[in-house]
C-alpha cells in the first residue's frame, strides 16, 4: 500500500459508504462498515494501532494511534467516512474518473478528499518516525445525518485513543476537523437545529370532503407563518464571518391518496444558528408558530454553532502549516455545519480545513481538483511533525 494519495483516494470512492440517514437502510452501498474496515486495514499496515468502534449497526468509527514521546498531549486528525446517497448524478459514482486535473465520484470532495490526505500523511510520518507527540486519527460514521459517529468517540474513547502505558491519559492538545474548505482555515461556522411540525385533521372519502378535515390545509397557514419568520430572521444582524441566521422548509409529506381527504401532514424545518445565538431561543420561536397553528412539533437534530480566536495556538499552527505549502493562508467563517462543534465542546480546540470546494459536495457532478489533494496531504504532514 502506497502514499500515492490520487490512487488511495480512488479506491476511497470506490467503496461506497452512503449514510442511510433515518430509514436505517442496509442495502448494499449503504452504511460505512466496508470503509471503515480498509481504512483499519490501511492504517494497520502502515504501523498504526487501530481499533473499530460500533456506532449502529454496521456503521462503526475507525480510530488509529500513532506513538510519541507518552508525557505529550496527541494531536487529533477527524474525517467523516459516509456520503449522502447517488440518486441523480451526472458521473459515475464509484468510478473515480480522473480528467483534467479532477476527480470524480460521490465523496471525492465531501468527504474522502480529506480523508485520503489524512491517510497519506499520517503513512508518510509513521514511516519518517516524525512526529514529535502522539497523533489520534478518527474516520467518523453518520456525519451526513447526525454527527453520532465522533460523539460516540469522544463520550467513549476506544482503546487506541489512549497511551500505551500507565501515563495518564491526555485529552488531545488540539483537532483538525477534514471537510472541503479550499484549504482555507475555518475558524466559525453555524449551528443547526431541525424539527418535525405535524398537523392533523381526520380522514374522509374524497367525494365527501366536507366530512373530513384536511390536514394539509391545516398546514397551509403555518407554512405562511414559517415564511414570515425566516424573512424576519433573514433581516437579523449578520456573524462577520458567517453571514445571517436562515430559516427554511425542506420537506413536506401528507396524505395517502388523492382521493383521500388527509389526516396527516408533516414538514421538516431547518434553522442555521450564528455564533451566539441559543438553540434554545431558535426552538422557542418556532413552538409558539406550532402551537399557535394547533401543531406539534418534535426535534430531529442539533448541533451547536463553532467559533474559535483567530489568536489561539492551533489556528496559527494551522496558518503556519499551509502558508508553508501554499505561500499564503486565509482564515474564514463559513455558513455550513462541521463536527467541529462536538470537537470543542469537548474541551478541544479545532479548526476545519480539508481539500474540495463545498459547491461540490453532495453535487451531481462531485469532484476535487488533484492539486487541492496533494497540497493537502502537505500540509497535513506539516501539521503532524510540526514542534507544537
């Protein structure tokens, strides 16, 4: 097995790891067990204590250790092993066609770019013997949906998270959240917040509509209203770095036949918080929309906004690590969520930086460009022999 981070991360898209989201889906293609078991089988044969840690069934965390000096506090590496599904893209999806300087395939930028850079790295450092502390890899299951992959890490560190012997166990000095960010250096994102709104009515033939009651157009009125407040939300005082808060409706389901007056209808809401704001006071706002429209409403999901100093260590460990590669380094705020968030709140500092512009992630056409990759997997190896 090779650094060649081009051929690695062919073979990464190759294996499809498609997050089932919430229909538990174990189709073939689906859930990251075939993943996760090359990149242990990779990472163990470049030298690596490695470890898989069941997240759900048949989607585990691949974890990985490179030794150090014992009284160092390791340096952690996260990148995400699922891909949202391939319905609907204009490339082959497990091909990894290369042409004119990309390559193509579900999960080329989002997320096994970053990935394959770690991989390769981290192999060209084990066998430099280069790292001046403890480094920590983790492949992460279910970013796409629910980030339960690195909370099930960082609430239950598996055994090669920690050190080898009876030094007691350090909590990582620091993170480097993969995800494509054009190798710029985010440093704030938004926060997400997702809820179900169902309506109810009772069902009725629809010859005779007026026996029933209509759940959609039950709905209707609260949709205006939901409309209304992501204006006003949209208006709010903007984040310098991630822009304003948003609001918006993403899916909506009711009925079972359209000769059928419906009993049921259900959306589902998302709501992108800016450092800041409380999730709590997001929720609050849209339940008194609910309750004033005789809804109920249930949470999907939420994960906090993330903002870390432009002046803390890791940030200029960062800049110092791709200004060396790239000549120059750019810090930005970006309005998409990361797992950096679980990362801090676990009392690690983190930064998010990966190859791949985030236009192409989930895309139709989804490709990063090769020179992104190689200069990542530089700027990676710069990170982890870096006297920090």
């Amino acid at each position: 097995m090779s650094d060649d981070v081009v051929a690695l991360l062919r073979e990464l898209v190759a294996i499809p790891s498609m997050n089932p989201f919430r229909s538990a889906k174990q189709e073939p293609g689906y859930g990251e067990a075939r993943l996760a078991s090359f990149v242990a089988a990779w990472l163990a044969d470049a030298g690596l204590a490695t470890e898989t840690q069941e997240v759900a069934p048949g989607r585990p965390n691949v974890a990985a250790r490179l030794d150090g000096p014992p009284d160092v506090a390791p340096l952690l590496f996260v990148a995400h092993l699922d891909t949202v599904p391939v319905e609907g893209m204009t490339v082959p999806p497990f091909d990894g066609a290369v042409r004119e300087g990309r390559l193509y395939g579900r999960g080329a930028c989002d997320n096994k770019g970053s990935l394959a850079a770690m991989l390769a790295a981290l192999r060209r450092v084990a066998a430099a013997r280069s790292n001046p502390r403890p480094l920590l890899f983790v492949g992460t299951a279910d970013e796409e949906s629910g980030y339960n992959g690195i909370r099930t890490f960082l609430n239950t560190r598996p055994r090669v998270a920690q050190p080898p012997s009876a030094v007691p166990v350090h909590r990582p000095r620091a993170a480097i959240v993969g995800e494509p960010t054009a190798l710029r250096i985010v440093i704030a994102h938004r926060g997400v917040a997702r809820w179900t709104m169902t309506t109810r009515g009772k069902s009725a033939h629809s010859a005779h509509p007026e026996q029933g009651v209509s759940a959609i157009y039950r709905m209707a009125p609260l949709l205006a209203g939901l409309e209304a407040l992501a204006r006003q939300i949209a208006q709010r005082t903007p984040h310098p770095l991630v822009g304003p808060p948003t609001l918006s409706v993403g899916t909506i389901h009711g009925g079972l036949s359209v000769n059928t007056v419906p009993d049921r209808c259900v959306i589902e809401v998302d709501r992108r918080l800016v450092p800041g704001e409380s999730a709590a006071d997001a929720a609050a706002e849209v339940r008194a929309l609910a309750e004033r429209h005789n809804a109920t409403m249930e949470g999907l999901f939420e994960s906090g906004w993330f903002e870390i100093s432009p002046d803390a260590e890791i940030v200029r460990l960062a800049c110092d690590a791709v200004r060396g590669v790239l000549g120059a380094a750019e810090t930005v705020g970006v309005a998409y969520a990361t797992e950096a968030p679980e990362v801090a709140r676990a009392g690690i500092p983190c930064v998010v930086l990966g190859p791949g512009d985030a236009a192409q992630a989930h895309s139709a056409d989804e490709s990063i460009s090769l020179d992104q990759l190689a200069s990542a997997a530089r700027i990676y190896e710069a990170l982890m022999t870096a006297p920090y």
